[in-house]
C-alpha cells in the first residue's frame, strides 16, 4: 500500500495544506479517504479526475466532505463526456448533505454521479482493501477506517476525542494516521478532537509502528505538537504535510 497526504490541516484550510484528505492505492486501486474543502485542487497532483476507484468520507462536517460538490462537476461535465459513477461510503444521509452543499440549483442530486453506500461498524471489501470501519468519539457520526491489504495495515482516525474503538481499529498497525487538533492544556472541550499526547497515547496502547500527526489547525505551533507526541510514544512520529508518501 502507497499512502500520499494530499490535505492534513485541522477545521479549515491553511496556507500550507487543504483541509483533510489522503489517497491510498494498492494493486493501481485509487482509494481516497475524505475529500475536505480545498483538497480536490491538489488531489489531481497525484491522480487524475477519472483515476479515483472509491471514496470513503468519515464524517459530514465540510472540511472532511465539501470538496465533493466541485468533484461532482468535474465528472459530470468532463469534455469526453461524464465519468463513471464510483462508490462514496459515508455515515447516512451523506448524498442528501451534499445535495445541500451544492446549492437549490442543482438539476441533479449527487447520486445521480456517485454510488453512495452507508456504513455501519463492521468489515467491507473496497477493491483489494479489507476495511475495517467503527464509530469515532465526535458530536457527528464519524467512522475511522483500518485499511489491510497484503500483510499490512493503515489505520485513520478521522475525527475523535479519546476512543477506546480507536485503539482496536489501530491494533498493531504500521501506520497510525491520527489526529492531533489541540495542545495540552486546561478546559479542553470533551468528546471532540485528541491532543497531539493523546494521540500518542492511543498509538502506544494500540502497538502501531509509526504515527503519523494530522489534522493540524493553522494556528497551532506544529513543533509543539511533535514534541508532546515525541514524550508519550516511542516509535517514529511525523507530522503530516502534503505530498508525504508512506
């Protein structure tokens, strides 16, 4: 497996990075895990328009799913004619959040583009990837996925506060993909998003082999969020930037 960050930042865009994306490809099966606003622009430097096989969106909040609006154009007026309908797996009621997303103008509903297919907590085949998909700790519903093909294991958090789930999904990993929306500190809001030493505690407790620090807002000092990582997990940490393969 071929993982590429094509967007890690936190909430919204920054100047450095889209919102969160990540495209994952195994035996040339192009699969990308939520398509934030602003990641769309940059996704198509790593794949085309009609190279993606599969989507999966963890949650329905826009800086996981917006960018979906803009794909659905691509493919629907694409010069050599419409592109091939592909499967986006979501929480329910994914194709009816972005129908309103796209605007009361819009002749078709993205359905009319997209194979949509809600998840459950369980196991799924995606291409050649088996996926193992449970619910996130997050005032949404939001799905983390673990992607295993061929003797190894990417394990995404989406969006999370502290989950017990989180460590199952991650057990034994490679790669742990996680995020790490806050610094530590006081008065924390609950059940919403992990500090960078949560994160870490969450690889430790799960065994991964190497963690990789995402969904970083903007504003946050990233060094210091690698460092609070760096006194909770012993193994290889990285702060995610786009266009880092692993």
């Amino acid at each position: 497996m071929e993982l590429t960050v094509v967007g890690c930042s936190g909430s919204f865009p920054g100047p450095g990075s889209a919102a969160s994306c990540y495209l994952v490809v195994a035996e040339q099966f192009r699969l990308v895990l939520d398509l934030g606003n602003g990641a769309l622009g940059v996704l198509q430097r790593f794949a085309g328009l009609d190279d993606i096989n599969a989507i999966c969106v963890s949650h329905l909040h826009a800086d996981h799913c917006l960018d979906m609006c803009g794909y659905r154009v691509a493919r629907v007026y694409n010069p050599a004619g419409p592109l091939r309908r592909i499967p986006v797996y979501g929480p329910a009621g994914t194709a009816e959040r972005l129908d309103r997303a796209a605007g009361p103008d819009v002749t078709a509903g993205m359905a009319d583009s997209f194979d949509f297919v809600a998840l459950t907590p369980g196991r799924i085949g995606i291409g050649p990837f088996e996926v193992t998909v449970d619910h996130m700790n997050h005032p949404v519903e939001t799905f983390g996925f673990r992607l295993e093909h061929a003797g190894r294991a990417i394990a995404y958090s989406a969006d999370t506060g502290p989950s017990e789930q989180l460590v199952d999904l991650a057990s034994g990993a490679d790669t742990l993909l996680c995020e790490a929306t806050f610094s530590d500190g006081p008065d924390l809001p609950p059940d919403l998003h992990l500090t960078a030493g949560q994160a870490a505690d969450h690889a430790s407790r799960a065994g991964v082999a190497r963690l990789v620090l995402t969904h970083l807002p903007p504003w946050n000092d990233p060094q210091r969020s690698l460092a609070e990582a760096s006194a909770r997990f012993r193994g290889p940490i990285t702060l995610a930037s786009p266009g880092q393969r692993y």
